[in-house]
C-alpha cells in the first residue's frame, strides 16, 4: 500500500519517527510526507522542513502560502501534482480539519490525478462552531468525498455527525511519545540548582501561556495549600505571561513561581524530569484535545493531575488524577496528595508508564494506525499504473 501524508505537523525528526514505528509494523506499506517548507510555530519561532529519504520512507518539503495558519493554508509548488501523479498512491492522508484549505486542495488533487486513492482526514475538531466563510462552501463537499476519518480523541466524532458525515470514523492519537526521548531520569542539577529547587516539591506545566491552559487554576491551587515547599515550574510563554505574573504577585507566591520561558523541543524532556507532578488544568469542557503532555510526562515516570476538558481523562485513564476545571481547591488536594502520599506517587508514575508503552509510544500508535490501514485497503494490491 503506498500512503501519501500531506501534514506540518512533521516537520522535525521527533515527529517523524511517528511513521518510522508504522512503516516497521506494515511490512507492505511505503510512505511519501508531503510538509511545509516552513512553519511558523505559534508567536515563538520559524521551522524548517528538510527533505529525508530511508527506506519505504520518503519526506519532501514543499512551498506553502500562509505557512502557521493551519486552516487558512496551501501548497503552491507544482511538484506536488508531480508527487500525486508518480507516486500513484493507493490513500492520502491530510492531517487537517475537513473544512481547511489544504483539505479542499488535496480532495481536488485526488479527484484530478489520482481518482482510485482513498482520502483520509485526521482531525482534533471536538467543538462545535460555526464554520468560516469561506471554508463553510467547501466542507461539505470535502466531507462527502472523504472515505475514513481518524480523530485524535473521542469528542470529534460526535462533531463530525453534526456536520452530517456519516462515513467511517476511527480514535487514535496523531502522534505518540518517543519512549526513548521521554524517560525515567535523574533530576537535572543544572535545573534545580539554578532555580534553587533542591529542597522543593516541583509542580510544573509545559506549554503556551493562554487563559484556556488554566495555568492560573494552578498558581491559585499552589496559594491555596499554604505548603513553602511547593513551586510552580512554569515552561513555556504566551500572551498570558504578565498577567500570570501579576496574579503570582497577588497571591503572594511569586518567590515559589518560576517563569523559566520557552524550551527547545530537545530540551523538554529535561525539565519535565525535573518536575514533581505535571499538571494540565485546561478549561472548557471540549477545548482540550489531547494534551500531549500528559504523556511526555507519564512516559518520563512524572504523576499528572488533569482538568476534565474534553480528551484530558481518556488520556489519563486510571494512571494520574482528573480534578474538576476551573476548580483550585481539587486541584491543591490532588497535589497535597502526591506530595504525603510517596505510595501513592509511586503507584502513579509505574501506572503512568505502563499506560503509554500500551496506549502511546510510538510503537502502539503505530500498530493502531497499522490495523486501520489494512482494513482500509482490504489486503489489496496498489493503486493502478
């Protein structure tokens, strides 16, 4: 089966190897990803996209428009119509909302050039909104021509019924965690003594600084249980940055709430090892997609406290503690809990780990992924010359 994936989301060598683990457990599958050139990461970076090439693997960046809008953009390189025409694939994947640019550009590309390929969606779309115009014209269209959808979490089928798609839809994570990357490991000293964390019990958080994150949920828990030893390890940055400063400031905590800024994706890892809990306390009830991690930091052996906002308790389970959104006392006795409880928090890091090697390293998306693909193309050969 040769599957053709056009998605930013692979940009980087981490990601990647993603379809490295689903190229190993389908032996007969050859892959093309199709990303941008360039990305613009959120308000923080740029990224660059290089070609790779191993076997039955192949990457190809190629030149967008509106690179950093996710539903807003497109490909304007005319190898990609080369790609589709010799590539000959038997599905093509596009890991965008149904309703996106990029979506309606490759639903045309398959209807020109490649007419016998499956088209597949992956969507994380777990709210219901009204679409914008000019996007609203084309989805239904695109939904109709769309033969499988593979939803990051559990909200967005029940979105996708709304919309009236009545095809096919499967649950599976995008991406996984690499196991490898995201372990058990010493605290860094580096970390603790730069930060002077030696004799405290490390909250943190990883992420973009926005009022939906909930970050000051979590600067209010740390208030509310009074204990000098627990600091806040914020990491990451955001146009909520001061305002949760002021607020750190107000309650009277700003001498236990570090802002350490934004980490390199190689650097995450590290910071998250030195973390006690990692917390996730997201708001509104479906926003959530997934919170990816949540399972860096189950995989690296770190207890994770989560709000109930949309994908946060299928990806805990039973491994870590789900609080309420929006409510600081919970989530100050969940945190109390692990910080009396060494049992306890020890049960929730052997938990957490056992939960990602069976439900989202690599290798066990990859064998989801591997499955969906097989039943999709019906143990048939390729596409026709």
């Amino acid at each position: 089966m040769r599957l053709l994936v056009v998605s930013h989301s692979y940009m980087d060598e981490v990601p990647r190897r993603k379809w490295q683990a689903v190229r190993d457990a389908a032996p007969d599958l050859e892959l093309m990803i199709v990303t941008p050139r360039y990305w613009r990461e959120s308000e923080f970076w740029m990224t660059q996209s290089e070609p790779h090439r191993e076997e039955r693997l192949e990457v190809m960046p190629l030149r967008t428009v509106l690179e950093g809008w996710v539903s807003r953009h497109a490909y304007v390189s005319p190898r990609l119509l080369a790609i589709v025409r010799q590539f000959r694939p038997d599905a093509i994947q596009v890991e965008a909302e149904p309703w996106s640019a990029v979506y309606a550009q490759m639903a045309v590309l398959r209807r020109l050039l490649a007419p016998a390929a499956k088209l597949l969606c992956f969507t994380w779309w777990n709210t219901l909104r009204r679409i914008p115009i000019p996007f609203r014209y084309t989805h239904a269209a695109s939904l109709k021509a769309t033969d499988l959808i593979i939803a990051g979490n559990h909200g967005a089928e029940a979105v996708l019924r709304e919309h009236g798609y009545g095809g096919t839809v499967a649950v599976a994570p995008q991406l996984g965690v690499d196991t490898e990357l995201f372990r058990p490991r010493e605290k860094s000293q580096r970390i603790l003594e730069r930060f002077r964390l030696e004799k405290s019990f490390v909250a943190g958080y990883v992420g973009r600084l926005i009022w939906r994150k909930g970050v000051d949920v979590l600067l209010k828990a740390v208030a509310m249980t009074g204990r000098p030893e627990l600091c806040a390890l914020i990491v990451g940055d955001g146009p909520e940055r001061r305002a949760l400063e002021r607020e750190a400031q107000g309650l009277g905590i700003a001498d236990r709430v570090i802002f350490a800024g934004v980490a390199g994706r190689e650097e995450v890892p590290e910071w998250i090892g030195v973390m006690d809990t990692l917390i996730l306390a997201s708001r509104r009830e479906q926003w959530e997609q997934f919170g990816h991690v949540l399972i860096e930091a189950m995989a690296s052996g770190v207890p994770v406290i989560g709000s109930t906002s949309g994908e946060i308790p299928f990806v805990i389970g039973k491994a870590g503690q789900v609080v309420p959104m929006e409510d600081a006392a919970a989530l100050g006795k969940a945190i109390e809990r692990l910080m009396q409880d060494v049992t306890f928090r020890q049960q929730c890091r052997e938990d957490g780990q056992r939960r990602v090697n069976e439900e989202f390293s690599h290798q066990a998306v990859a064998k989801k992924l591997a499955r969906i693909y097989r039943e999709l193309n019906g143990n048939s050969g390729h596409a026709p010359d």
